[in-house]
C-alpha cells in the first residue's frame, strides 16, 4: 500500500469512535502528571496510534540519511527549512490572535525587518525560538530553561512586560475562557503547586519520569509535555505558545530532525476548536490523554503530508523549468529565485533574504542577484532605505531570448 493511502486511512477515523473501540487495551499511567484532584492521567495504544507512530518514526526521525530524497541538495534543505520556520512561526501566532499577510510577514522575516507591531512582534519572536530551541536540543529542561523559552516568546508582545519570564501568583486568577459561550474551560492546578510540578513536568521531559524498565514512545512523550504545560498553564500569558514549543524541543531532543520542515502549527490553525476539543474531552473523560495523543498524531500525519506535497510541487516545477533556467548558466541559488519569481506574481528579493534563505553572506547574495539584473531578469528598485528586486515582466521571453530559442 502507498504511504499516502495509509495516511488516509488513519485520517477516516473520528476521535470518538477512535477511543469508543479502544477501551479494552490496557491503560498506561503518567505517574508524574495528575489533575488539580491529584488523579493521575492515563493513555492507550490501540493499533491505529502503533500505526500513526510507525509512520512519524519512518518519516521523521534517523540520523544517516532522509527518507525524502528531494532534500539531497544541501542548497534545497537550508531553503526549505527556512520557509518552513517562517511559516511555522506565522501559524503560531495566528493561533494566538495575530492578524498579518504571510507575504508580509515572511519579507519581515526574510530580510531582517523591525517588527512593526505586536502581532508582528510575536512572529519575530517565535522564529527566533525555534532556532534558539534547535541550538539547546541537547540540554536537560530545567524551570529556568523553561522561564527563558517563555520569555523568548513574549518580549515585547505581551501587555504587561513585567509578565515575561515569571510565573503566575497565586494572586492572580486564570482561568481558560471560551468567548463564544462565555465560560470557563479549564481552572489550572494553583500556583502554590507550580514548583512541584513544574519540578515533575521537568524530570519527565529529560526521561527519568517513568519506572525503571518503563519505556514512553519519545512522540508520545513530546505530546504529553505539550499537554502538561498547557494544563498547568504555569504563566500569565504564552501558555499556548510555550507549550508548541516545549514539544518541538521534546521532537529534536530525540533526533526527530525532520520536525523543522513540518508547520504543525498550520494544521492547528485550520482548526482551533479540535484543538480545544481535544484538552477538553481528555479532562472530561477521566483524564485519558488518548484523545489528545489522537488529535496531536493526526495533525503530525497531516502536516507530514502537506510537506510531502509541498516537496513535489518544488521538483516538478524545477523539472518543468530546468531547460529554460539553463543550469550551467545559473547556480542553484539564482534558480531558485528564477524559480519563485515566476511562481509568484510580484514576489520581492533583497540581499537580506536572499543571504538568509540561502544561508550564504550579504557579499555573495549581492553577486546573486546583481548577475540576475544585469542579464535582465530583476528589476532592482529603493523602497526606503532597502533596495529590492522583482521579476522583469516579460521574464519568460527573457528566459528562452538567453536560452536562444
């Protein structure tokens, strides 16, 4: 069978029947994680999470080689990876309420540009942890560790700054509100218990949170901390945003390296209230964490296969085009831009996002694209105090003029 019919096939199952007809396998308990009762949550692996598992582990983890081809090209993998941050780091704020075009957003991003606002400002932010988080994959979580990937996230997009790196009083009252219904989702544990379980959310995520002998999936793992922390809902604000975060570190602390290259968060987006509905059923369902392992496995398959998708739109159209953008002609870098610029009308370049995209210096990506407009092909124009190029507007006809045809 196709891997593509095997992620369908998952895909068909409700999360309500899912767990209806996995009652009868056993029920493996998170001896560190209990409800605000002190009533420890459980989950189960039917088949269908075994399989949705085999499929992460098959596509997103090793050390030697990638499962996809496509990313052989080290020019390919920093290009991809790069728009793949980006996009991750606009879906994780939209999901939080910011309001910004992803054209807009990934120039920002790409070219180094001051945020604006604040909703601009959590982009920024976001990005920046996880690359930040990719360079600590290797460190135990410690609170502090904890407090900093917090504050990361919330410098300057936060209403009080005072609240950046600190952890909620037991003063302050939160609680998780639905707007729409205008009521409480979720009351988190107290913040007089915070220290022990963050303490234990801490232990748990540097694997020494089971019996001896007892071994926990690593996604499963990264799926229960997301849970945690957002459970525990440890700050004044970022909760949702820290939590995605926790998980991601949790996917590359144990070599899931091709995590980067997926934007979960896009998945999340399109559907906010599955998300909700997944903390809320695991609470009201005698703290069975399988439905939220569901939803969180689903949404890793979907976005798996949005990148797979997304890998073979970039082949055929490097394909379609490789005998018109002569590759002896061009290197890899100025393809690739040949290549966006005919793909998207009114696409921008800058030796900023050029340079960071490519992962080549500011020196190198000005040779780029200064070659790219002395044959005709860019236009470079001011705006402000940058200077940016666009496509000419008859860059086909240049295209095959150069080509001689």
């Amino acid at each position: 069978m196709c891997q593509s019919c095997e992620f369908g096939r998952a895909n068909k199952r409700t999360i309500l029947n899912f767990v209806k007809f996995s009652r009868a396998g056993p029920a493996f308990k998170i001896g560190l994680l209990t409800d605000v009762h002190g009533r420890p949550f459980t989950f189960r692996l039917p088949g269908s999470v075994l399989e949705l598992l085999h499929l992460i582990d098959t596509n997103l983890g090793g050390s030697v080689q990638s499962p996809w081809p496509e990313l052989e090209s080290e020019a390919d993998q920093q290009r991809y990876l790069i728009s793949s941050l980006c996009e991750e780091a606009i879906a994780s704020s939209e999901i939080e309420g910011a309001v910004v075009t992803r054209k807009e957003a990934k120039e920002m991003l790409l070219q180094n540009r001051k945020p604006k606002d604040r909703d601009q400002q959590m982009i920024v932010n976001n990005f920046r942890t996880i690359q930040m988080l990719n360079g600590r994959k290797n460190e135990k979580m410690t609170v502090e560790l904890l407090q900093e990937i917090q504050r990361e996230l919330t410098e300057n997009a936060i209403d009080d700054p005072r609240d950046c790196g600190r952890f909620r009083r037991s003063d302050e009252s939160i609680k998780v509100w639905d707007e729409e219904d205008q009521q409480a989702l979720h009351i988190p544990p107290p913040a007089e218990k915070l220290a022990e379980r963050l303490r234990c959310l801490c232990q748990f995520a540097n694997n020494n949170g089971t019996k001896q002998g007892e071994f926990i999936h690593p996604v499963v793992r990264a799926i229960v901390l997301h849970f945690w922390l957002a459970y525990d809902h440890p700050f004044v604000d970022g909760n949702g945003r820290t939590a995605r975060a926790l998980f991601y570190w949790s996917m590359l602390r144990n070599r899931y390296w091709l995590v980067e290259y997926l934007t979960i968060s896009s998945i999340i987006r399109q559907h906010p209230k599955k998300y909700a509905r997944a903390y809320l059923d695991t609470e009201q369902d005698e703290n069975d964490l399988t439905y939220f392992l569901f939803y969180h496995l689903t949404t890793i398959e979907q976005s798996i296969r949005a990148f797979q998708k997304y890998l073979a739109k970039k082949v055929e159209e490097k394909k379609r085009l490789s005998r018109t953008l002569l590759p002896a002609m061009f290197n890899e870098r100025q393809q690739a831009v040949l290549v966006e610029a005919q793909r998207e009308v009114g696409a921008t370049f800058s030796y900023e996002s050029h340079a960071r995209l490519c992962k080549v210096t500011p020196q190198t990506a000005r040779a780029d694209l200064l070659e790219l407009e002395k044959l005709g092909l860019l236009v470079g124009n001011r705006k402000g105090r940058r200077f940016n190029f666009v496509a000419a507007s008859d860059l086909a006809s240049r295209l095959r003029k150069i080509a001689g045809r």
